[in-house]
C-alpha cells in the first residue's frame, strides 16, 4: 500500500508500509494522507543523546616511533610507470607524463602523478637535477620541469594532493589512487598520522628525490629542492628531513606558522591538536636539522609568509643561508618559478659557477647602517629598502633609497623613523642579495 506523509512545518514523505492489526487504513490499491506531529521524541530520547555524544572521545593519533619520515623507507626509489592520456601545451620532447607509487592512503595503495623531464647529455656525463614542490592550488607542473631542461638540469615536479593535471588551477581532478587533499590538511589533524596531508606531500618530496637520483643520467649528489608558496613550506620542511638534498630554496613559504596568515587556521583547531600540528607538520620542528646551503626568497608585504616567521625560519638551519628579499614582490606561482636568484644558486652549488654576493657583515651605528660583502660578479647597485610604518606587515609601506658602494662596502643613512630595513645589493647579471632585516630599537 502507497501512502504519503504530510509532516506539519516538514516535508512530503513518499513510501510504502505494510498493514499490522486492524489499522483503519487504505486498501492496497488506495492512497492516504496521514499527519505527523513534529518533534514527538520521547522525554528520555535527547538524554540518551546527550549521554552518547559524551562517550564519543576522539583519541588523538600517536607520535611515530623514531623518525616521521623514514629515508630506510622513503630512501628507496619507487616503481613507475608512464601515464598515458596527460597532455601538457608547452610539453617538450623528453618530458613525460607518469604515476610512482606512494604510501598507503586509509590502508589502500597511491598513485603519485609528475612530470618527469631529463635532457640529452653528453655520453659519460651526469646531469644534475631539481625536485620542484608546486604551491597551493597548484599541481605537478610540465612548463617548470621544461625551465629546468632547457637549463640543462633533470628535473621531477610532482602533485602533492592526490590529483592529476586535468582541470584548472585550483580545482585540479582528483585521481581514484591519489592521496589525502591539500593544502594545509588543519581539518585531518585527528585522523591517523599517515593519512594526513603534509605527511603524504613531503613522503611524495621525497621519493620522487629517490626515483630522480636513481636514473643512470643523474648525478645523486647534485640534487637539489625549492617550492613555491605551500611549497616552500614543504621545501622548508624537506630540508630539514633529507640531508641527500645538496640545496634548498624555498620561496614565501617557511615555518613559524603561527606567526603566519595561517595561524588562526591552527589556533582554531584547540590547544592539544596545535601542539600535535606544530609539532608533526611545522617545518621550525625540523629546519634545525638543515645543514645543506638554503636560498630564502620572499617579498616585504607577502600576504602569507611575513616577515617574523620568515627570519626566524632562515635563522634555524645550521647550514649557510643566502638571503633575497624584494619590496612587495608579487605572490604566485609563475613569479616563484622564475626569480634567476634560484637559477643562479643552482648553478653555484651543483655546477661550481660563479656564486651569488655573499653578505659577510652589516651593522649600525646611529643612523648609519653598512654591510660588507664579497662577489665574483661585481656589485653594480647597492639600496637600502625601508618603511617608517607600523602595524601589520602585510600593510606596510616599503620605500627604496640608494646606498654608496665602496670597496666591498655598502652605506647610507636611515630615514627619520624607520622601523624596520635592510640592504639589497645588485650584481652585474640583475640578481639581488639582501642582508638581514632590521628593526631599530
């Protein structure tokens, strides 16, 4: 029998019930309207409820035993295979599309989507080779792997939330055999440790460094990572878990994130849940570990990554550091792939060309302000880069003003009520060191 449910201030239920004793009902064949009452739970109902949802403790996941990310493990390099039916415009010939497996994801097998590019060589030599870490909303990306062909480097870039390169930027399709979704995995933080998101995005890092250093036409002692916006954040954490990386260059992204933007992401999570976040998936708990050469590019008003968390980030790592801030450099990811900076850093760490300026001093006295310097490439400009703003950083305004070079030397004098500065120095190919920045006290 077919009835229809009018419940008062609800909805219209359809469904079919069978008679039970002598109800004075519809026949068979026959339609009923039947009212109900809403709300007629019984007294004891919501108690038991109430009673239930106390008893719903959720058990935060427990710390690893040893290291979070195994190089016994992660060490090894994984199996792949190409990916057919993924087109790139700007593909070029020795890019090729493929899937290396990942860890498990809620106890099944992953697939890890990349790009993979390695370019002729003469025979008998090895290439060095990059490992580029996509920032949010990004994917693995062709172009960037062909930059650093065309650069005569190996290069892998490979996609970190489970997806593959079909859509558009933000809203990339999700593979069946992908991992956990990104970017910042705040809401998985009470699910199990390897199911969440930066343990599979730095584990992903990290193999496609194994699969990269395992090809015959690469050298595995010239390897290394930077990243882009999340992905400098993961760069940043990379560092500071695998030491095969001979450098790193992160760009905005750091550590420090509760003296980021995302910060109330975390704060909102509770107490014990930021603690575990800070503690498993915040590179300040591993940049102490960085002992390779690490390249920090950022701009001033970055509306992510500011200035505090960034110098205590560059600060940690025990290896040197080269710094290139910029006045209110553009954040996106095509003006993190191109800065000649990380080109260049490349170049000096993995083939011995000629270096970047190295900042060997700065200081003040009053308001003069100095840094000295050395550079194989001469020092063309010096300036020093100023705000007499307060507030929050993202807001402030920086201004430029020329600084006197002199004999490895660059001076000039602050402005009346500058709060925070720092000097940047321009070598003859255009590429730009900064020193530490400064808050005059």
């Amino acid at each position: 029998m077919s009835i229809q449910v009018a419940a008062a201030g609800a909805m219209l239920l359809v469904g079919t019930i069978l008679p039970a004793g002598n109800r004075n009902l519809a026949g068979p064949t026959e339609t009923a309207m039947i009212a109900l009452e809403v709300g007629m739970t019984t007294p004891e109902e919501p108690r038991q409820q109430a009673s239930e949802a106390e008893e719903r403790v959720i058990v935060p996941p427990s710390d690893p035993i040893g290291p979070m990310w195994d190089l016994g493990r992660f060490g090894q390099a994984p199996m792949y295979e190409e990916a057919t039916g993924y087109q790139w415009a700007e593909t070029s010939e020795g890019v090729r599309p493929i899937f290396f497996d990942g860890p498990e994801y809620r106890g099944r097998p992953t697939r890890v989507f990349a790009w993979l590019g390695v370019p002729d060589a003469p025979p008998g030599t090895r290439l060095p080779g990059m490992v580029l870490v996509p920032g949010g909303g990004g994917t693995a990306f062709a172009h960037w792997v062909k930059m650093w062909n065309e650069r005569g480097y190996a290069a892998i870039s490979m996609d970190t939330c489970g997806c593959v390169p079909v859509g558009s930027y933000g809203n990339w399709e999700r593979h069946p055999a992908g991992g956990p979704p990104g970017w910042g995995g705040f809401d998985q933080i009470d699910q199990p440790r390897e199911d969440q998101w930066a343990f599979h995005a730095v584990a992903s890092a990290l193999l496609a460094n194994s699969l990269l250093r395992s090809l015959p036409e690469v050298d595995p002692d010239r390897i290394g990572v930077t990243g882009i916006s999340w992905g400098g954040y993961l760069t940043s954490l990379i560092a500071g878990v695998d030491p095969r990386f001979a450098l790193a260059a992160p760009v905005y992204g750091c550590g420090y994130t509760l003296d980021m933007t995302f910060g109330e992401s975390v704060r909102g999570m509770g107490a014990e849940a930021v603690d575990r976040w800070m503690r498993w998936w915040d590179p300040s708990a591993y940049l102490g570990n960085a002992a390779m050469p690490m390249l920090w590019i950022n701009g001033t008003n970055d509306f992510a990554y500011t200035m505090p968390g960034w110098q205590k980030s560059y600060r940690t790592p025990v290896g040197p550091r080269t710094l290139s801030m910029r006045i209110r450099m553009p954040h996106g990811h095509i003006e993190g792939e191109v800065p000649e900076e990380i080109h260049a850093f490349a170049n000096q760490i993995l083939r011995g060309e000629t270096p970047l300026c190295r900042v060997t001093g700065q200081g003040r006295a009053g308001q003069r302000v100095w840094a000295t310097f050395e550079a194989q490439s001469p020092i063309t400009k010096a300036e020093l880069c100023a705000t007499i703003s307060t507030g929050p950083w993202t807001e402030r305004q920086w201004d430029p003003y020329p600084a006197v070079l002199q004999d490895g030397r660059a001076e000039t004098t602050l402005p009346d009520g500058t709060t925070c500065y720092f000097l940047a120095l321009t070598d003859e190919r255009g590429l730009i060191v900064s020193t530490e920045p400064e808050e005059p006290r």
